[in-house]
C-alpha cells in the first residue's frame, strides 16, 4: 500500500516537471519570437515602445526589439500610386474635370515623423488636398485648350507646386500623370468645329500652293519655249546672213546679166531705164532697125508716083 502511493507521488512528480519545462519553452519560444523583427525590402522599421514613437529606426533586413514592450510597424518607401479625380476651372471659365495620378514615395529619414505626425493613412491627410489644390491652381493659370496643347508644361506645373506643398511632411513626388481632360458637350462641339475649320483652310492653302506651283512651272515652260525660238530665229536669221554674205561675195555682173537674161520671158516693157540695161540695149536696136524699115518704105513709095 504504502510504496502504491510512492509510485503515484513520483508520477505526479514528473509530470509535474514535464509541464514546466513545457511551459517554460513554449514562454521561451514565444520570448524569442516577440523580440524579432523584420523589416522587408524597401522599407523602414518604425519603433514604438509602449506606444511611443521612438526617433531610431530600423532598416530593411532582420532586427531584435523588447519583447512585448516594443512594436515595429513597417512604413513602405517604395514608389506608390495615387489616383484622384479633380473639378477646376479654366482662364476662359470653362469646368475641367480630370484624373490627376500621382507617383510618391515616403522618404526613409521621414518615416517616424510621418507616423508620429500624420499615421499610416498619410494619402487622405496629406496627398489628397495638396494635389486638388495644385490642379485648380495650376489649371486657372491656361485657357481650356491650352490645357489641351500644352498638356505636358500643365503637368510639369502641378508637379512642382505639389511637391512645394507635401516635401515639409517627408513625401517626395516622382511623377505626375494627367490622365485625362474632361469639358463641357458645347466646348467639345466648338473644339470639334474649330478643328473642321482648320482643316478646311489646310485643304484651302494646300490646293492654292499647288495651283501656285502649276502655274509657275507652265509659266516656266513658256519662257524655256520662247527661249528656244529666240535662239532658233536668231540661228536661222545668223545662218541667212551668212549665207546672203557668201552670195554677194560670190555674185559679179555677167553673172547678174546672164541670170537677167535667162529670166526674161521675151516681152518687151512698158518702160525702159538705166535699171534694165540690156533689155533697154534691145529695145534701142530694134526701134533703130524699125525706123530704117520706114525710111525705105517711104523712099521706094515716092519713086512710084514718079
């Protein structure tokens, strides 16, 4: 009976110690576990140490803390995106709404300050009302279609005010991207006229430099033809010249009175001159032998009568 109750007393003993050293381990586990911390890429470990924000921070990688006393929460200070609509109004009154998206990023020296400051939701309290500030500045400085035409210098411009406004919180904006430009149907409609005007008077000027050019290469055309026959009469005119030179040289009297003679047609004219001498010759001799034939017809008549 009596060694009965020393066995259970020594059972009870050892289970008793098992549960300790289980209890102790599972403690020791959960010590060890609590005082580790990691901080993944890219971004910064906050410490707080029972609520309170501490000014030492830890950097991505494997840290130890105070278990149970200190919290690490984890600040991202990747490149994020933030997307949000915005109403402006234009130089020329005209209502824009537009999709602003912003790339930032949380500065690593800032992270504590942001959390101690601001909290993890820094987007609504910060980010928000600087950039639908920004877009309606920026946005009153350019009529609705130089919002359009100079889209990219609208959007350098948000960017550096927005940047003024959010650097003193530890943000750093990247980017800005306007996404898109919404106005009114009526300035849409009058855009859309404009554009059919402009399009029509591009046609207009297209169509009139080339009538421009059409009639400058026939007047062209004309010139070089007229060219080409000035330097053809003058060739001709030269060519004549030469030749009519070559024929005067060439001619002498015989050859002008046998040509003369050749061309007579054997009719006696009207009118003799020095002009025509031989003919003129002729015309002497044959009066002469005529005037002979008379004079003897007149002398052999009146010896008749005798």
């Amino acid at each position: 009976m009596n060694k009965s109750k020393v066995v259970d007393v020594k059972e009870k003993s050892l289970k008793t110690k098992v549960i300790a050293i289980a209890i102790t381990a599972v403690v020791v586990i959960l010590l060890f576990v609590s005082s580790l911390a990691i901080v993944p890429a890219g971004s910064t470990g906050v410490v707080t140490t029972f609520g309170k924000v501490s000014e030492n921070t830890y950097s991505e990688g494997f840290h130890l803390k105070i278990p149970f006393a200190q919290d690490v929460v984890i600040i991202s200070n990747k490149i994020q995106v933030y997307e949000t609509d915005a109403s402006a109004v234009s130089n020329d009154l005209q209502t824009v709404n537009s999709t602003i998206s912003v790339n930032f990023r949380v500065k690593n020296d800032s992270s504590a300050s942001i959390y101690k400051n601001i909290g993890s939701d820094y987007q609504t309290v910060v980010l928000m009302p600087a950039v639908q500030e920004s877009m309606k500045a920026i946005t009153a400085k350019y009529t609705a279609e130089e919002l359009i035409t100079e889209r990219n210098s609208v959007g350098e411009e948000i960017k550096e005010q927005l940047s003024e406004k959010v650097s003193d919180y530890g943000i750093q904006i990247e980017k800005i991207n306007i996404v898109n430009f919404e106005f009114s149907a009526e300035f849409n409609e009058a855009i859309e006229q404009k554009q059919v005007a402009e399009q029509n008077k591009l046609k207009a000027e297209t169509e009139k430099e080339q009538k421009i050019i059409e009639a400058e290469a026939e007047a062209e055309q004309i010139t070089i033809n007229a060219e080409a026959n000035a330097e053809a009469t003058k060739t001709e005119a030269q060519a004549q010249a030469e030749a009519n030179e070559l024929l005067s040289e060439s001619l002498t009297q015989s050859l002008v009175d046998y040509m003369t003679i050749q061309k007579w047609d054997g009719e006696m004219p009207e009118v003799a001159s020095s002009a025509n001498p031989i003919i003129a010759l002729d015309i002497t001799d044959e009066e002469s032998d005529a005037d002979d034939s008379s004079s003897e017809q007149t002398e052999s008549a009146q010896e008749d009568t005798e």
